[in-house]
C-alpha cells in the first residue's frame, strides 16, 4: 500500500494522491513513513483509522491509504475517543498531530482522553513551533529559540516549554509514553520501536498510548536540513530526552 | 397506540433518541438541560450504546464529529452558552457532511432560566461557515420525543446536523408522552462512513476531512464544486418547511411563536376568541427553513402580526422579510415578561393585552 508511494523519494510525488506540501527536510514525512511500515509488519490496514487535527500533521489524513479522518485544529483525540468507542477493540485508533495541536489548542482533549484511558495511540510530532502558519511559539519552543512570534528568543514572558511525554506519564490512564528523534538510523529504529509498542498497547487494551517524535523544521527554523537535525541533537534532546517514560502492562 | 407515561421534556429527548435508534451521545453539564445527559449515563449503556462525558462543550461537538464519522446516529445537548463554544464544530459537521443532531436547551443571557436567545444564531449559521442547518422548534414533550426522530432522520436524508431548538421551560415541564417509533422512509447507505478498510465493500480507504473543498476529494474536486453542492444541499433542504395553523380563516391578527412561547400565545388566543377577537396563530416548527410562504399569504388578506417571542425580537425579522411590506408584524418581546427578575416568563396575560390593544387600534 504505502510503500508504493514512500519507498523511495523519487515515487513519493508520483504516487501520492494529492499534492505534498511537506517542505525540503522536514522529518514529518518520515515519521509517517514509520506508521505506515508498521500498519503493514503488524497487518492492521483493514482496521486502522487515523484521526488528524489542523497543522502540517493534517497532510498524513491524505496520504495514508486507510480509512482517516480531519477533525478541527486541536481535537483529533475527541473525535478518535468517540470512533473507537463506537466501532469497538478491534479498531486500531492514531491521532496523527503536530505539538500546537496536541497540546496548545489540543490540551483539553488529549490531556482528557489520555485520562480516561482511551484505548486510542496519540503520535505528537514536535517541531518547536507552528510549521504551518510560518514558525510561531508554540508550547514545545525551547528556551532562547527564536519564532516570529518570539523575535527575541523565548524567554521569561512567554514562560517555559511543556515536555508532554513526561506529563502524560504522570496520568494513571496512560499505558506507555515515550519520545523518539529521527536524527540518525539508530534514533529511527528506537523511534519505529516505541511506535510499535505504542500501538500495541492499544492492541492488547491497555490504556492510552503516546509518542512524541522531534522532527525538523527547516524553512521556519532558518537552517539547512543537516544543521537542523544537528540543532535537534544540540538543543532540543537536551531539553526533550529520549526515551520511554511510562511502559505498563496493566492500568492500576 | 404505543406506552403512554409521564415525563418531564429533557427526558423525552432520550426516549426520542432510543426510538430513532441514536447509538452515541456525547454531553457535558450545564443547566438547564442536565437532565438529558443524565438520562444518556443512565440508560444508554444499558442498551449497548455509547454515553461519554466530555471536557468541555467544544469536546462535545468534537466528539460528535468522530461519532458521526462512522456513520452511526449520534448527537449531543447542551444549553445556549455550551451552544455557542460548539459552533466552531456545527461549521465543521456541515462542510464535513457529517449528519448528526444537536439539541440546544435554551437558557437566557447570563442566567440559568429559560430564553429564546438563540434563534438568529441557530437558524442563520451561527459559526464560521457559509452554511445552514434545520432548526426543528418543538413546543410540548410529545413533540420533543417524535422531532427528535424527524432531526435523525433529516440528518442522514441531508447529510447535514439538524438542530433542535427546546427552551428550559419545556425541558423542565411534565407531560404524558406516547411512547412511538416514526418510520419516515428509507435513507441513503452511509457507504462514506469511516469504520476500517477491510469493512468496505470495495476494500477502498474512507476519508471524512471537515474541510471538503480545500482538499482535493472524488466527492468535490474543488472548492466551487463543494460549494455549489453545498448550495444545492440548501435549496432542496429549504422544502422541509413544516408549521401549524389555527384559526387562520378569519384572524384579523396573527400570532407568530413557537417553543414554549406558543404555548403561551395558545391560550392568549383562546381567551381573546372567547372575547370575540379575531385572532389565529401560525407556529413554525421549522424555524429554518422558515414558514415564509403561508406568512406572505395571509399578509395578502390584510391580517397583521404579532411576534412573540422570549428575546428582544429575533424572529420578528423572519416575518418581516415574509410580509414584503404587505403588513405591520409587531413585536411582544421578553420585555413584557411578568417579572422583572430572571424567573420572568411570558404570561398569557401579557400576550391578550396586546392582541385587545392592536385589534382596538385597527378597528379605529
């Protein structure tokens, strides 16, 4: 399925069914690419629906090819916890969204469906910043990072950034989070790890399951792709490390 | 001839929504309709079917969305300020296609007591779209149960939400409801509804985006053939006009009310009869589309209008539009509520005073 279009970079303008608006260098399309890989090695295309909000992340509605859905900017885990609810176990429910949908206008509902323990998987993309409408803060900015919403560098007005993977963690609903790079071919490897026991979780009807995966962003971020993924290693892992932060078998 | 029993009207809705077969609702506290999401926890579990909190009203509607992505019936309630935090979602269900149901329990500006606030907002496309929905205005319990089902049922017919507009005081009043299921024909098969590849008969991937038009779809290529879709959707959907007369054939003076106001203005035209005062009354039950044509009629026959309703005058520019010049509508608006305080209502009292006084001004 996928794999027609995402194989190798020269299908993937040829085969998609609408136009790719993912800019040069940017990691998104990669973290999709995994998703995708994975839907086919565990064989739950037939089941799989992907729920995507507003942002960069809602190109990855158009281009799977299984059942998905666009809801309003920030809202995809209200609408999945509604689906999954609905269809029952067997359907395998991803929230495909960026860190300004998830978690800045998307606070609500994803804090609220990882707290009720939706049998639903939650992948963030976080790129520091809103891609889509040119680089503003968002709540995943670093310290010091310039967007064009924080021309100085974020800094004390406009407070600190929000490590998600880590607060979900905190919540007795959740049956695993973690946060993953794609900034060499082992990160990716542990990254499509994390994804895969992610999903497994809502399998086996576990809990809420999350991954956040930083990703580049070179357009707004004002760096060649190289540099940005260099920038990824120097200054965001520092801030958001890798790794997994809640893994259980059983919520208790 | 089905159960008979006696119930309050918030409860109704849930008796309506089990009858039209709903399978989902989704809701979150707010007076005066906390009722009806308490029926919803308490008895739709019970029959296999999804009830589920949300966070806030926007969670509600959101939640709706992915219900009715399905392509099960699903729907949500609120009360007028939860009304107004959904119409980002209610913009979103209509350029999404996406049928479902919305009941608003209205409540009046800032208080927890009854209104009729929210007729520009749910009858003009109160959110961000060009769009319209029917707005369905029951004015008793029975009707609050078999609109219910007519809203489903308009829903799927139009692949568009269907709004129901109730109001605290026939949310809260207690009237015996005959339990029935309304068959209103057969519908469309929701073949666009998500529910995974491998359910599809054709094994093709659905895809249900809120914003056809902007995305290149098989269904609408571009934004203009959405629109002009859309546009088409309005037109035929502006046929659904229902509305009850009375005592039309020789009115003099016409009231025009619906919901709980129509109540009212019943028993004010009863009374003004009994007076010898040539009154009838026309109730709209959809308030969009909007009864125009029978209002043009009768505004043909040299009847005036009255309007009343439980707002500063929101309706009264309907009838207007409809009387093309033709007739005075005039206005009996919440101002002539029997007490000042937030518990003021409309009294029948009110509504004959103004009948007399219009009908002595006219006979001058």
């Amino acid at each position: 399925m996928i794999k027609e279009w995402f194989a190798g970079t020269p299908r993937l303008w040829v085969r998609a069914p609408v136009p790719i608006v993912f800019c040069p260098g940017c990691q998104h399309a990669s973290a999709l690419k995994i998703l995708c890989e994975l839907v086919d090695e565990m064989g739950i295309e037939g089941d799989t629906i992907l729920m995507a909000g507003v942002g960069c992340s809602t190109m990855s509605a158009m281009l799977v090819d299984f059942d998905a859905g666009i809801t309003a900017h920030g809202r995809p885990c209200d609408a999945a916890s509604a689906v999954k609810r609905i269809l029952g176990e067997k359907t395998v429910m991803v929230t495909w969204q960026g860190d300004g949908d998830a978690f800045a206008i998307g606070t609500e509902p994803t804090l609220h469906a990882a707290a009720r323990g939706e049998k639903i998987t939650t992948i963030m993309v976080n790129n520091g910043n809103y891609g889509t409408t040119g680089g503003q803060l968002a709540p995943t900015t670093i310290m010091g990072q310039v967007t064009t919403t924080s021309p100085e560098g974020r800094a004390e007005p406009q407070g600190y950034p929000i490590a998600v993977a880590e607060l979900l963690a905190n919540l007795r609903g959740v049956a695993y989070s973690a946060r993953g790079a794609l900034t060499s071919a082992a990160n990716y490897q542990r990254t499509k790890r994390y994804m895969k026991t992610a999903l497994q979780k809502q399998i086996d009807g576990v809990g809420y399951s999350f991954l956040e995966i930083l990703s580049t962003c070179p357009p707004n971020w004002g760096l060649s792709p190289l540099d940005s993924i260099k920038w990824i290693e120097e200054k965001m892992i520092p801030e958001f490390p890798l790794g997994e932060f809640k893994n259980v078998d059983r919520i208790a | 001839m089905g159960e008979r029993i006696l119930v309050q009207g918030n409860e109704a809705i849930g008796r309506g929504a089990l009858a039209a077969d709903c399978r989902a609702f989704f809701g979150y506290p707010i007076t005066p309709q906390n009722e009806v999401i308490e029926w919803f926890a308490r008895e739709f579990p019970k029959h296999g079917r999804v009830f589920l909190q949300s966070a806030s009203e926007t969670g509600s509607i959101n939640m709706l969305t992915g219900g009715a992505m399905t392509g099960v019936r699903a729907m949500t309630s609120t009360s007028s300020p939860g009304w107004a935090l959904m119409q980002e979602g209610l913009s979103n269900l209509t350029t999404a296609e996406l049928p479902c149901v919305i009941v608003e329990v209205q409540r009046g500006w800032n208080t927890t007591r009854h209104s009729q606030t929210t007729y520009k907002s749910a009858t003009t496309g109160g959110g961000f779209g060009d769009y319209r929905t029917i707005v369905l205005a029951p004015d008793s319990v029975q009707e609050l149960h078999d609109l219910l089902q007519l809203a489903f049922y308009l829903a799927d017919k139009y692949r568009n939400p269907v709004v129901m507009l109730s109001d605290a005081i026939l949310g809260q009043m207690m009237e015996i409801l005959e339990l029935k299921t309304l068959d209103f024909g057969p519908l469309p098969e929701k073949d666009w509804a998500l529910k995974g590849k491998a359910a599809h008969k054709d094994g093709k991937k659905r895809f249900t985006p809120i914003a056809y038009g902007m995305i290149p779809t098989q269904r609408h290529p571009t934004l203009i053939s959405f629109l002009e879709s859309y546009k088409n959707k309005i037109k035929e959907m502006e046929k659904e006009v229902r509305y009850a007369t009375d005592q039309l054939e020789d009115a003099e003076l016409i009231l025009v009310a619906f919901g709980y106001v129509a109540r009212v203005c019943q028993e004010a035209m009863l009374r003004s009869r009994a007076k010898g005062f040539k009154v009838g009354m026309i109730r709209p039950i959809t308030l969009w589309p909007f009864p125009t044509q029978i209002i043009k009629e009768k505004a043909a026959t040299e009847a005036d209008f009255l309007v009343v309703e439980d707002n500063l005058g929101q309706m009264v520019d309907d009838v207007r539009v409809a009387v093309e010049g033709r007739a005075q509508p005039h206005l009996l608006s919440c101002l002539a509520r029997h007490l000042p305080g937030e518990e003021g209502a409309i009294y029948p009292e009110a509504v004959v005073e103004k009948i007399e006084n219009l009908l002595k001004e006219r006979g001058k």
